[in-house]
C-alpha cells in the first residue's frame, strides 16, 4: 500500500494487523490499541517497530503512557467531518512530546491533508480510491497561516509592522 | 482599520485560488457533493431554496467605502443588483452562481475581504458593537480584540470542524450592543482598579431551538490571554462536544450537560498548558501593533454642538426632529454625531440594500466621515463620523436614498431573516409579515411615542431572525403545511437579556399584523409614563393583558 509520509509518496513499510493475525517478524507492525493493551510485553522485545491503531475518542492518560514504546500512532478518522483527531494530535505533538510517526487512516481527503499535517499529522492513509498525486497538491493550498500549530510557526501577529 | 499588508493579502489570494481548484474538481466529479459541501460553507456558499447564497464576512462589521463600492460592484456583475445585511454583521448575495464564485472571491480579495468561515462548524466571523470606536459610552475599543481572534481563527487547523458552528461577540461599552448573552462565546472588555484591560468571560449562550443565556467563566481574564483562553474552551469543546445529534451539539448543550462548574474546571485546567505557549501570549508589542491599525482619524476641533441638536429636536421640521431623536447615536468626539441609516421601510425587505444605494452610502461615507461605514446586528448601517453641522444635509441625502426612516430601535426597526422567501430551512415566510407590520405602523408620531422596542421575527426555529430575544418575537412555524407564526413577549438582547415568553397559540400571517397592534395598543395603556418602556412593562405586568388583548374574542 502506498502511503503518503512527509509530504512524499512512499510505499508503507508497516504491516496491519487484526485481532488475531499472527505477529510476523523482522518488519514494523500496526496493531488494534486493544489487541496491543493484550500483548505489550510479547511486542516489546521483538527488535521491530511496533504502533497501534486508535480512535480519536481514546483514554489520553493511558496512550501517553504507551508513547514511548511506540513508533506509530493511527488516528482514525471516522468522518472527515470529525474533528476529534485534530485535538488528540495536537496533544499529542504538544505537552506528550510524542515524535514518532502519526498517522491519519480512515475517511482521509486531499482537503483536509494540510490542517492534519499542521496539527502534527505526518502520514496519511487516503480513503480507498483516491488519488495520492492529486492530495499531494494540497500541501500547497496555503503558504501562510495566521497562527501557530503542531508546526510551530511563528503567529503572524508577531510580525513587525512595516517600516 | 485593520489594513492588510502582503501576508494577509497573500492569505486571502490564497484562498480563492484553492477554491478555485475546489469548484473545478466539484464541476468535474472528483469531488462529491457529500466531500464539497463543508468545503463550499466553509467559504460561506449555501445551496438556498432557488440559488447559491454566497455569505461575505465583514469582520465586526467594519468596511470602508472602497469595500461597499466593490460590493456594489459584485451585485451588479454577479447578482441582481443587491445585497441583504444580517443580523450577524455580514452580506449576503442571493443569486450567485457557482462557476461565478471563484472570480467573486478574486473581486473581493482585491478589497481585503473574503467570504471565509461564514458557515459550517466553526469559528464564525467575529460580530461586535456597531459603534466600536466611536461610542460615547465605550470603556476600550473592542476591534483589535476583534481583529486578534480574527487572525488566530482563521483557517485554525484543529478547529475546522467542531461538533457545530461556534460564535464570538464581543463589546467594549457600557451598553451592550452587540449581543453577548447570547453567543457561544460572548466577552464584555472591562478595566480593574489599576487600569489594566481583561476580559469578562462567558460561553454558552445561543439561540436556535433551545435559547440559553451564556454562563460566565471569568470575572477578569487579563488582556495577554485573550487567545490562551479562547483555544483552551475550543479544545474542550472540539473534544467533547455532541456529534450524535445536531441539535445538541452546540456549546451550549455540553456546558448544560456537563455543569458550568465542570465544564470550568476543564478549561481551567486546559488553560493551564495553552498560557505557557508563547504563540499564544499577546505581548505587550503585538498588543500594541494591532491597536495602531484603530486609532482615531484626524477629527476636527468643534465646539459640542449640543444646541443646535437641541433646536432640530424642537424644530418645526418634524421628520428631522424625530431622526435626531431616534436614528442619531452619541459620538465621543465633541461636535461628531453617530448616524444609523435604517435600512427598514416599506419599500425593501429588512436588510436588503441595492447596488446604487451602496455606492451612494459610500460617497456619503467619505464626503461626511473618514470612508467608514459600520453595519449593526439589527440589519442596519453606520455612519460613524458626522459633524453635527452636516446632520440636515446627511439626513436630506438619506431621506433621498430612503434610508431616514426615523426609527431605529422603535417597532418598525425589524429584523427578519429571510424566511421562506429564500431559505429551504425556513417554515414560514418572514419578509412579507414584516413589511405588512410595517404598513400598518405607517404613523411616525405614533411609531416614536411608543419609544424603543425591538421586533424580530425567524421564518424558523433557527432564530436567525433572533426572534427569542426581541422584545416582541414573531417565529414562523408550520402546521401540516401552512404557515403560522407563534408570538413572544419580554426578549431582550442587551445587558439585562432573557428569552421571551410564548403568548399563546399561533396565528395567521393576516392575524400578526392586528394582533401587534392590539399588544402595542395594551402597552400604551399600562405604561406608568412615557419613560416606561415596552420591555420594562411586560416585566411588570407578566403576560395577561397582552394574552387577554390578543386571544380574547375581538369579533
């Protein structure tokens, strides 16, 4: 499956796991955050890069507790209407310091790519059917934003006056 | 006021150019209607009864003479040659057409305008006192406070899409002229002893289907965490606000749901990371860049001009004598007049504008102010500047325009939504009831001597037309496909707001205009004395003789 990662198309390295699809090893997997809450202790030692799939809805105590043992976090996006996931990853980003891949999966659209990536979003699963060239495009939508996010850019308040 | 320089124009330009692209995939099926549609509001265009509706925002309902002449320009070009003002200080252009709007967007661009975020589920363009600036009573200038979360609302990326639309107004006076009770977020600008500028605080008031007066969440909160503050309660509210069901998704449902304490403790406590971002913190250097875009215009040096005011108030011209009572506004500027222009006559629908006049009321604004015009959430514009010296000349322009109507704040000034006329949301028309209330309130003595009141009427129960909070409130429903309209008594929208009471059962659109009259006609009776106003007496007396007025049997 391709995927976009960094604002580029790349080929997703991860493999997605159900609840009961046997944990193959030497390759990074995705698993279901119960499935992953069942089997931590069997995950942490198998010398690849796990992540979890959760909803945007998740106990935010119990997710920052896990972070550090995690290389992937996938939101689910039930609705791109839904914009529970934007919150989660600002926190995320922000006071739970979380710097591994986060990753937008469910109901993902060319335009809302460049609001998930400025609050901390750096991969995306498109919704079946779309085209990952077109998205890309979307990044480009605006160069200049009036206040700062996940990205961290200056507010454009902050700017000197002219002369 | 706030002047772009090239980062917002490139914000702006940027802007239609990716509707642009968004309208060309919609035109050639790679976006689905379903996919557009929060697009297309998020950009203020609705799909209305007969037509697209294009919604441009006119943050705090500030424009200047060269915006209100390319608006005109915009009507002729693109729409039949008018404009409708709302009660949420934007316009409206009735007729676009889709495969216009793109290049509407570039028109309007090239002013400084934009039609961003005014509709679907999220942060609103910011409404505030149509006097900002100018008002003798005003404590602190609310625009660049306006302005700030202008800025930090637009295109917010974590708050596109909140469980509903969400709504900020601000004021900065004594008197409460822009609605706060009633607004997801409402913030009274306020000094402490020692002089230094904060905010009182609410959130959670609103209309719709079920009104609710906000609930205060700060006493004071100081001036620098204007925005920390503001995204702390949009980041509880994004998070758990309702999104099961649309009509209980707004802000006001969850601080009922959830206790105005608890919900408190949350922001507070949210509150407690957002104040350590520096991006969030107003400096004292930004503070001050954004209050020099308002500074005062060069005003004349006049003397007060009080007894000439005093002698049109007693003149013989009586149309001019009741225009100085009711449509003039006091300035803070000696020798300078507020003028409101009451766009409510029996001519035009409440609100509606046309091209011609626009360009008119723009040549008005730059020969009698500085090129300001302000519009007011009751649908009616500002001129914000005039010299007491020109007042007979301004009113014989507007007499001649058909906007010297003396009756701001009186009966006649109604606001109306535009119901059923325009809107597939509507249950009943609201232009037609508001013009026949108008014609048979035709005498202006009699208009002034009931003295203010204020009559709003919804098409439905979405109260744009803010029917819950006028003094007397007509709301259009529907009883197995005809129309009916459902009476209130004793709404207000200012300091002392509430939520009117219904009368009793719904009447005809033939019936309103009688059943007005008889409620107006009780009033004159009950009132102590001409001080004694229509609200103040419903709030004496309760709802009986009204209702007696009303239902008893007139045959």
């Amino acid at each position: 499956m391709r995927i976009i990662r960094d604002r580029r198309i790349v080929e997703d390295t991860f493999v997605h796991l159900d609840e009961h699809a046997p944990v193959p090893s030497g390759v990074g997997v995705v698993l279901p955050w119960s499935r992953w809450l069942a089997e931590r202790a069997s995950l942490a030692d198998r010398g690849a890069p796990v992540g979890v799939r959760v909803a945007a809805t998740i106990d935010l105590a119990t997710l920052v507790e896990a972070l550090s043992s995690l290389a992937v976090v996938a939101i689910e996006i039930p609705k791109f209407t839904d914009g529970r996931a934007y919150s989660l990853a600002r926190r995320l980003r922000g006071e739970a310091g979380f710097s591994g891949e986060l990753r937008a999966v469910g109901d993902v659209l060319r335009d809302q790519l460049l609001f998930l990536s400025r609050c901390g979003f750096d991969a995306f699963e498109l919704a079946p059917g779309r085209s990952l060239e077109d998205a890309l495009e979307a990044f480009g939508d605006h160069e200049r934003h009036y206040q700062s996010s996940a990205d961290r850019t200056r507010p454009l308040w902050t700017r000197p006056s002219p002369g | 006021m706030y002047r772009y320089d090239e980062a917002d124009q490139q914000i702006v330009e940027e802007r239609a150019r990716q509707f642009r692209g968004q309208v060309e995939r919609r035109l050639d099926g790679r976006l689905s209607e379903e996919e557009f549609r929060p697009l297309r509001l998020q950009n203020g265009l609705y799909l209305q009864l007969h037509a697209y509706m294009l919604r441009v925002a006119i943050p705090y309902g500030l424009l200047s003479a060269t915006q209100l002449r390319q608006l005109a320009h915009i009507a002729r070009t693109y729409d039949r040659g008018y404009g409708h003002f709302t009660t949420r200080q934007n316009l409206q252009f009735n007729w676009p057409t889709l495969t216009d709007t793109p290049a509407i967007l570039d028109a309007l661009a090239s002013v400084q305008m934009h039609a961003i975020q005014t509709s679907g589920n999220c942060v609103r363009n910011v409404t505030s006192d149509p006097f900002a600036g100018v008002a003798a009573d005003e404590i602190v200038d609310p625009r660049p406070y306006c302005e700030f979360l202008r800025q930090w609302s637009t295109f917010h990326p974590e708050f596109a899409h909140l469980p509903r639309k969400f709504k900020i107004a601000v004021t900065g006076a004594t008197v409460d002229r822009a609605a706060i009770a009633v607004h997801d977020i409402g913030l009274r600008i306020r000094k402490d002893e020692a002089g230094r500028i904060g905010f009182e605080y609410f959130a959670g008031g609103g209309q719709g289907r079920t009104p609710v007066l906000a609930e205060k969440l700060r006493d004071f909160l100081e001036e620098a965490d204007l925005l920390a503050y503001t995204e702390a309660v949009l980041r509880i509210y994004n998070e758990l606000g309702r999104r099961d069901n649309k009509y209980k998704a707004r802000i006001k449902v969850l601080i009922k749901e959830m206790g105005s304490a608890e919900f408190r403790r949350r922001v507070e406590a949210e509150f407690e990371t957002t104040r350590h971002d520096p991006a969030l913190r107003l400096d004292p250097e930004a503070l001050a860049r954004m209050k020099a875009h308002f500074v005062p215009p060069d005003y004349a040096t006049l003397p007060d001009g009080q007894t000439a005011l005093q002698a049109g108030r007693l003149g013989k011209d009586r149309a001019y004598a009741r225009w100085l009572a009711s449509n003039l506004a006091p300035h803070r500027v000696p020798g300078y007049a507020i003028v409101q222009l009451s766009l409510k006559s029996e001519t035009l629908p409440p609100g509606d504008v046309t091209a011609d006049q626009m360009d008119a009321i723009a040549d008005l604004a730059e020969r009698h102010g500085f090129g300001r015009i302000l519009v007011t959430h009751r649908q009616n514009l500002v001129l914000p500047d005039v010299r007491i010296d020109a007042l007979r000349q301004v009113h014989a322009a507007l007499e001649g325009l058909g906007f010297a109507t003396p009756n701001v704040d009186r009966v006649t000034d109604i606001i109306a939504c535009p119901g059923l006329d325009y809107c597939d949301l509507a249950n009943a028309r609201s232009i037609p009831v508001a013009q026949s209330i108008q014609q048979t309130l035709a005498d202006a003595d009699r208009v002034h001597d009931l003295g203010p009141l204020t009559l709003n009427i919804s098409g439905c129960i979405n109260a744009c037309g803010h029917h819950h909070v006028g003094n007397i409130g007509i709301l259009g429903i529907d009883k197995q496909g005809e129309e009916f309209y459902q009476l209130t008594l004793g709404g207000s929208a200012r300091d002392d707001a509430s939520v009117g009471k219904v009368l009793g059962r719904a009447l005809t659109a033939e019936e309103i205009p009688g059943a007005v009259e008889r409620i107006l006609a009780t009033y004159a009776v009950l009132r102590s004395g001409a001080d004694e106003a229509f609200l103040a007496v419903v709030r004496r007396v309760g709802l009986g003789p009204f209702k007696e007025a009303v239902y008893a049997d007139h045959s």
